[in-house]
C-alpha cells in the first residue's frame, strides 16, 4: 500500500538534536493525522488536521510541534525530545474529518538517546 | 472521556481453531472500526459497524455490534498463519470532529 508515506522510517536522535517527520497522501484525502504508538499502550492520538487546519491537540509537549501546509503533506518536528517519547510514530489520514476509515502510513519508529 | 477495552489482550490459538476477541464499553458506542496491524506492520482497517445488532462478515472473520451498541465481537473461524497480528477496536467519538478512541488491543499468535 502507498497512499500513505512516511519518511524517514527509522530514525535515531539525541536529545539536543532537531528533525523532522514528514508524512504525505495520495489519496486526496482531507484530513490527517499523528498518532503516537508506544509499547503496550494504546495508540495516541497527538495532532489532527482537517484542510490544513488544526483542530485537536491532545495536550502533546511542545517539543513536538506539527505543521501541515497543504492536505497532502503533514510535518511533526522534533526538539529536545526525550527517551520516553522514544516510539512509532504513526501518519494517518482519512476523506473526511468526521467519516470514513483512517488510511495509515507505515510509521517511523523513533529511538531518543 | 470514553474508552473502550478489549479483552483478551493475548490469544495464542492453534493453527485451524476459531476464536473470539471483544471490544466492551460502559457507555453507548456511536459506532466501532475494527483495525489489524501485523507485527512490523501498521494498522489497517477491516470494518465499521454502526447499527444496533449489525453483523457484518469478510471470509473468515465476523464481526458484530452488540443490541445495546455497548460492546462489540470479531470471531475468527479455521485461524491461520496470516491472522497473526494485534487486532484493535476503535470509537468514533461524538465531539465535533469524532476522534477515534482505540482500545489497547487484542494481540494474536497462532501456532501451526
């Protein structure tokens, strides 16, 4: 499945370092999603954006910061983060905001040293 | 806010067996989406019930929506190798956007 893509796969970061997630859809979708996927824990939903616009951000630290420039493409840049948020961090977009099934994208898992 | 939980959170099954796995809320479901996500992989959707006492069926796997829509089933028939993975339930909420709440999982191991 490539409708939805997420770049880099792995990633392995200091705890000083700055990066970034992408995400992008193919399917013309109009809203996305980052969930983050710990292990045993349930999946978390972090930020959701519909038509380029915020619209939840479910109490995620500011060293997480998400940005969406247009409906195909989502960012979550990374600053200061720390061992805990080590994880698989997971794209995800669907039609519309409040219907339909969410497409996912294969995740980037995140080591924090 | 809501959450629903899944029971059992393991299931070893042999090869051939059927099983249950069950997604169960103290409060009204607006409606469930039922995901599977091999291990490695990401999660994919398999359903969405939404009417009281649905089911709804896909080859070897059933799923259903309780009467009073407070929990909700996957029954796998005849398990094989490739149902190996973590099934997980997911509610829509009734806010303005309709998050999706997922439970915690059902992961499966199915031994030949």
């Amino acid at each position: 499945e490539t409708g939805v893509t997420q770049t880099p796969r792995h990633l392995v970061m200091g705890m000083t370092n700055k990066k970034s997630l992408k995400c992008e859809q193919h399917l013309g979708h109009n809203a996305m999603y980052w969930y983050k996927q710990s292990a045993k824990k349930p999946l978390e939903l972090m930020f959701v954006y519909s038509l380029e616009e915020r619209v939840e951000n479910n109490s995620v630290p500011s060293r997480f910061s998400p940005e969406c420039p247009n409906s195909s493409h989502l960012f979550l840049h990374l600053h200061t983060l720390q061992p805990e948020d080590s994880a698989l961090y997971l794209c995800a977009s669907s039609r519309r905001l409040r219907l339909n099934e969410q497409f996912f994208g294969p995740g980037t898992r995140l080591t924090v040293l | 806010g809501q959450q629903v939980m899944q029971i059992p959170q393991y299931q070893h099954v042999q090869e051939g067996e059927d099983f249950t796995t069950y997604c169960n809320s103290s409060t009204t479901l607006s409606n469930i989406q039922w995901y599977k996500q091999r291990p490695g992989g990401h999660p994919v959707f398999l359903i969405q019930l939404v009417k009281s006492g649905e089911v709804k069926k896909q080859k070897r796997l059933t799923f259903q929506f309780g009467e009073a829509k407070k929990n909700s089933s996957l029954h796998i028939t005849a398990t094989q190798t490739t149902d190996v993975g973590t099934y997980f339930c997911a509610e829509r909420s009734t806010d303005s956007w309709g998050k999706l709440q997922f439970g915690a999982g059902t992961q499966v191991v199915v031994t030949p």
